[in-house]
C-alpha cells in the first residue's frame, strides 16, 4: 500500500507487545492505526476482557485494519475510531475516562504530537506508559540544516519532553526512534 513505510518495524511491534504484557494493561488507545500492524501486536496480548481503542483517519487503511483484526480473532478487542484522533481522544476525555488507560501510543500526524500526547496524559493513569514513534526522525532532528514544520515539531517535542515531571522517559532507538514516557505523577492544567 501506498505509505507503507508508515508501518511499525517487527522489533518495535514485539516491544510494543512486550510493554503491554509486561504493564498487565487492559485498556489501550492507539494514536494512529494506518493498517493496523501496531495495534494488532496490542491486541493479541490483551486479555480478553481488554480494550484497544484504535484512532485512524484514513477509511481505506482502517478498513485493511479491520481485516487483520478479524482474522486474527481479536476485534471484540478493538474498539476503531474513525475520523480526528484529537476528537476521539477528547470524546473519551469527556465521556469521564480520565486516569483509566493503561497504555497509549503515538504514531499518527507529527505536528500534533505534543497535542496528542498532552490529551494522553488526562486518559493514561499514573504508572501508565505513552509510548511515541518516528522521535529521531531519519535523524532529521539533530541536523541544523533541516527546519520543516514536521522535523521541528518533533525536534520542539522532545526538547519540552526531556524537562517534563510528569513522566520518566527513556529514548530507545529502534526503528524511527520511540520514546516509552511513565506518568508519574497526575495530570495539571
């Protein structure tokens, strides 16, 4: 499919996985499906009472999510939004599920980044993970030359993420980069 490079790598997938085994999560939201690879490594190791709210915009690459969801006996785990991610996270918001979510992960439009990440820390409760994708960016951040609205964005992200007390951090270079965030301590407006 077109994008495809969109995609998780297998390592971070397994990771993913890993996390949310490990963190005993029950109830997940994924910020940014494309075709589902992510979040079907999310699901597989739900228990069966668990939630993967899964946050997509594109109709077409749902719809291929879906499919897998399907065949892999997981989409009674699968609670899909379609449309604006920052819209299905602030329907959650005010449907009173703050501090409820185990486990989030980014990898949707990077200039909301720090937008989707400031509603993830109202949803995820204290001693949850937020997990962000595509943090090195092809390296991009580190080079003075490049200065494109998406490279600064995540460059700007993760300048404000290293001084931010509400979470412990730890940069793991798989992939594009992926952040792994604790919340440690509630969320202030």
């Amino acid at each position: 499919m077109r994008g495809s490079q969109m995609q998780v790598s297998p390592d971070q997938a397994q990771l993913l996985a890993m996390l949310v085994q490990i963190l005993g999560a029950e109830r997940c939201i994924e910020v940014g499906v494309y075709t589902g690879y992510s979040s079907l490594a999310i699901a597989l190791v739900l228990p069966e009472s668990g939630r993967l709210v899964a946050c997509e915009r594109d109709a077409k690459s749902l719809d291929v999510a879906k499919k897998y969801y399907q065949l892999a006996g997981v989409s009674h785990k699968v609670d899909v939004k379609l449309g604006l991610a920052a819209d299905s996270l602030e329907s959650l918001i005010m449907n009173g599920e703050v501090g409820s979510y185990d486990f989030a992960f980014i990898d949707a439009e990077k200039r909301m980044t720090a937008k989707y990440f400031e509603m993830l820390l109202q949803l995820v409760r204290v001693g949850g993970l937020i997990v962000i994708d595509n943090v090195l960016w092809h390296g991009k951040v580190v080079d003075p030359l490049v200065s494109d609205s998406k490279t600064n964005s995540i460059r700007n992200f993760n300048q404000r993420l290293i001084g931010d007390k509400r979470v412990s951090i730890s940069m793991v270079p798989i992939g594009d980069g992926m952040t792994i965030c604790r919340k440690i301590q509630n969320y202030i407006s």
